[in-house]
C-alpha cells in the first residue's frame, strides 16, 4: 500500500507526469469523440419537440454542459491553485494555468447560448439576472486569473497570486449554483436534482448528460495538452526536457 501511494506521488513530478499526460491525452480525446457523436445525435435528432419552447430548446445540451463545466473546472482550478500555494508544488501551479483559458471557454459559451436562448424566450438577448450576472463575474475571474498570470514574469511569484485571486474567487460558485433559489430571476430552476427525478423526458436526459460527458472528456484532454506545454515552457533548461524535445 506504501509503495503504491509512493508510486502516485511521483507523478507530482512535472519530468514523471509530462509522459503519463502523452499517454492518457488520446483516450481522452476518443472518448470526447465517442460522447460526443452519440450526445449530438440523441440531442438533435431522437429527443423530442418540446412542447412549450419548440425547437428551441435544444440548445440547452450545450449552455447546460457549458455552464457546468465552467463552475467545475474553476473548482478544480483553484484546488490545484491552492495546493501549489499550500505545499509549494511546482505541478500544481502549472496544472491551475492549464485549467484557466478552458474554463473561461466554457463560460463564454455558457454566455453566449444563454444569450440565443433568452432571445426568443425572454425577447432580449441580456438581463441582468442573477446568475447571468454572477456567470459573468466568473468568465472575469478566469480572464483575470490568466491575465495576472501574464503580467508577471517570475512564474512561481505568478502562481503564488494566481492562487490567491482563484481562492478568493469561489465565493461565486455557490451563488451561480444558488442564485435561482435565493433571488427571484428570470432564469429558471435545474431540471436535474440529485434528490428528486428528472422534470425532462428520459431521451432529453440522456442527451444533455452525454454532452456533458464530452465536455468533460474535451476539458481535460485540452488541459493534458497544455500542461505538457507549459512544463516544456518552464523546464527548459533542465536536461530531461532537451532530451525530450530532441
């Protein structure tokens, strides 16, 4: 038990994970492929009309993934972030700045299907609701996270601030999660709850969790790949990385 647990900390070694992340990043890759044929086709073409938003509903099997992802990854962000903090791990700073520009993807496109979406149902494209506002803040957090990132040349001096901005940042997770319960806004309750059964038909339900599958699949091989590049970036004139490169 011992010699495993010492066989996974290795790995919190940029030189050990930089070949472990070469090796998992195509299976991440097909099985986004994989979720996400089989997500799009039960989504556009086997779920049924439904029968108040017609077929305009449908977009919700990527604002709904999008905007799941965009909460999460910024989670898992400010974990890494705060662990690199905590413990001084060159990995956890590089694995936090790897997360962010994904993360703020999928917040611009949670914003910008929510806008098509609120178009024809709410007859405008913005509304300063609160977990649209609150979705925004988020998307700053990220853009402010990188940006902060960038504006120091230093790179642990850079993750040391990042962490701090990203830690004081989950504040807002909960108040996106809860913001339909705790204010009265236009934008309506989850259809999915842990502890009741689902307000959508059983095709819908597969279609978005199969979307959201890919989205997840998608995020963390986009996030191997660029790990892998910014330990190339950062370990650069350590010699395993010129034997790696040649």
């Amino acid at each position: 038990m011992k010699q495993s647990i010492i066989q996974w900390f290795k790995f919190g070694s940029p030189q050990a994970f930089y070949p472990l992340a070469g090796r998992m990043i195509p299976w991440f890759w097909a099985a986004a492929a994989a979720f996400g044929i089989a997500g799009l086709w039960i989504s556009f073409f086997v779920a049924p009309t439904d029968a108040q938003q017609g077929e305009g509903y449908r977009i919700i099997f990527v604002h709904v993934p999008a905007s799941w992802m965009s909460m999460f990854i910024y989670l898992v962000m400010a974990f890494w972030a705060g662990l690199g903090l905590a413990l001084n791990t060159r990995l956890s700073g590089m694995m936090a700045q790897s997360l962010a520009p994904t993360g703020a993807l999928m917040a611009a496109l949670s914003l910008w299907t929510g806008a098509l979406w609120g178009k024809p149902m709410w007859g405008a494209w913005w509304v300063w609701d609160a977990r649209l506002t609150s979705e925004l803040i988020l998307f700053f957090l990220y853009l402010g996270f990188m940006a902060l990132q960038a504006a120091i040349d230093d790179p642990r001096r850079a993750d040391k601030a990042g962490a701090i901005l990203a830690l004081v940042g989950v504040v807002n997770i909960p108040i996106i999660y809860f913001s339909v319960k705790w204010w009265n806004t236009l934008h309506q309750g989850s259809t999915i709850n842990l502890t009741k059964a689902p307000s959508m038909a059983h095709t819908m339900l597969w279609g978005m969790l199969l979307m959201a599958l890919c989205f997840w699949m998608y995020s963390i091989a986009v996030a191997l790949t660029r790990v892998r590049a910014i330990i190339l970036e950062r370990e650069r004139h350590t010699d395993w990385v010129k034997h790696a490169v040649e």
